[in-house]
C-alpha cells in the first residue's frame, strides 16, 4: 500500500489542496499501484513553524 505524505505551508485552499491530492494519487496509479491501496496525506504547517534558509516563512513574506 503506497502512502505518500507531503508537507506544506498553510494558504492554499481546499480546492488546490485535493487537486494536488488527486495528481499525487494519479500519479501513483500510473506507477502501477492499486488505485483503492494509495494513501495520500498532506500536512499544512503554519508558516511560522517552517524554516528555510535560516529564516521562517512567516518572517520572509514579512520582510518581501
């Protein structure tokens, strides 16, 4: 049973969200797994808890 988990910041809304689920979940299939058997979560993280380059997410759009 394939399980895919993705990991992103918060702000996209549910439509985008189950696109991304639906492309994953395709995508898997196409690889030759069992549609019914692929589990497909994503994880939206706060901003302020996802650091990149030293700096949180929240303070970058801040400072742009």
């Amino acid at each position: 049973m394939p399980f895919v988990e993705i990991n992103v910041a918060e702000g996209r809304s549910e439509e985008q969200l189950r696109d991304l689920m639906g492309r994953v979940h395709d995508a898997i299939e196409e690889w030759g797994a069992p549609g019914q058997s692929i589990r497909v979560l994503v994880r939206e993280v706060p901003p302020a808890r996802w650091l990149s380059g030293g700096v949180t997410l929240a303070e970058k759009a801040t400072s742009t």
